[in-house]
C-alpha cells in the first residue's frame, strides 16, 4: 500500500526487489547532513573524508586532515538566479516537498524537486549519496522484463561498517541512465551494490564483469544528521562559535 506519510517503523520482511528500489529513491528524505570517508577502487591513495549538509555544502579532507575543498558562496543572495528565472530555479529542495511512501517509509515515487549533490572527482561520488539512477523516480507502469532501470538479484540483508545494508547484484538495462555516464554505480554487466538501511546511501559498489571487473567505491559512514556549522565549510573562517561547546564568561577561556 502507498501512503504519503512514512510509517515509524519499517515494515518487517527480507528486501525484495520493489522495496531495494524504493530504497534506492529515499536518500533526500532520510538525512540532512552526513559525515564519512570515500574512496573508489581500484584508485590512488586513501580516499578523502567529507563533512556534507544539504543542499550543497560540502567539505573535503584527506584522511590526515590537509582541506582538499570547501563550499563557498553558501550564503550568497539568490537574486540573480530568481531574476533570470527559468522553472528549475523555483524548484524547492527535495526535503520540503512529500513524495509516496510505501508502508516501510520509503518512498515509492519522488515529485518534482531540486535534486543533485556536491560533485568531487566525477560524478560516482553524487550518484552514492543519492542511488536514484538504479531505480528510476517511480515504479515502472507494468515491469515487463528489461523495463526497469536495472535488474535486481540475489537480494540480502548485511552489514556494513557494522551499519545494516541491503545488497544485491545489478544488471543495467537499456533505460538506465546513470546521473554522469562517465561514472555509473552499475557498470556493464554485473555490479554488487549494497545500500544503507538508515540513510540509503550506497555504501559500496563492485563490478564483477569483464574489463571493469573490481571497479567501484566503498564510502564509510562516520556520522548522520550532526550539527555543522556555517563556518566548517567556507573557505575562510568567520571565527563563529561553536554553541555546542561551553562559554567561560570572564577569567581565563582555557581554564
């Protein structure tokens, strides 16, 4: 059954191939802001840690703490965009408007929205953040075979980093079309995927065929929905303070 309000708790049962689907369309609902380490495979070095709050604030640091990036402009006047208004500057972000929920809480079919993430390197590192491109917006009017975006196979519960996760094997049809084709979470042939429960975030992705055999990436998840300042992510500090932290009024700060 559809609903437009997602249930408390997610419907008991092993995945199926509808529910890993739906899954895959929940990410902008399930988190705001998100802090984990990526990396893709094969690839050099170690990979990056990223401190990430939408819409489009993102920073970027290597796993010894040199920035690599941060977000600039993040309080700019939307003046400019509104004037030279097209209909997608009027978009709203995902997370103000209400898709279709299953009985699980997530989502069946996503409305109209400003969707997309911060890009780092090409475009597999927003396609993980928000797995869409291997469902689609909504279920597909009647799955004849080859209709869906992907095929969905050998379905399973795991863990992840300790995080529960849905993995499956997937094989791309003719209507996938990966958000960058430069950079698709389902290379050709067959590619094991596994998506996290809690944020649907795809946390790791294999090639198990051919020339791309082993290519993919593995993103740990080290904090969902923490508090991030303005200040963490321009590229100059504004010296704000960080109301977390407790405030000595008067003697000595250190003390």
């Amino acid at each position: 059954m559809w609903s437009f309000r997602p249930s408390g708790q997610a419907a008991a049962g092993p995945p199926t191939p509808a529910t890993f689907r739906n899954l895959c369309r929940s990410s902008p609902w399930k988190w705001q802001s998100l802090r984990f380490e990526y990396r893709e495979t094969p690839g050099p070095g170690d990979g990056v840690r990223a401190w990430l709050r939408r819409p489009g604030a993102l920073r970027l640091e290597d796993l010894a703490g040199k920035l690599l990036q941060s977000t600039t402009g993040i309080n700019d006047s939307r003046d400019g965009l509104y004037i030279s208004a097209t209909r997608k500057s009027w978009l709203l972000p995902a997370h103000l408007v209400t898709p279709v929920y299953d009985d699980g809480g997530r989502v069946t079919r996503r409305p109209e929205a400003a969707y997309g993430e911060p890009c780092f390197g090409n475009g597999l590192f927003a396609a993980a953040l928000d797995p869409v491109e291997l469902a689609g917006n909504a279920p597909v009017p009647i799955e004849f075979p080859a209709s869906n975006a992907v095929d969905v196979a050998e379905l399973s519960e795991v863990e992840h980093q300790g995080r529960p996760a849905w993995e499956a094997v997937v094989t791309p049809n003719v209507t996938y079309r990966p958000a960058d084709p430069g950079a698709p979470l389902c290379l050709p042939g067959t590619t094991v995927v596994r998506i996290d429960v809690e944020t649907a975030v795809c946390v790791s992705s294999r090639s198990l065929d051919g020339t791309t055999a082993g290519r993919g990436h593995e993103l740990t998840i080290l904090g969902v929905d923490e508090y991030m300042l303005d200040d963490l992510f321009m590229a100059e500090s504004m010296n704000l303070t960080d109301v977390r932290r407790h405030i000595v009024w008067g003697g000595d700060p250190a003390a």
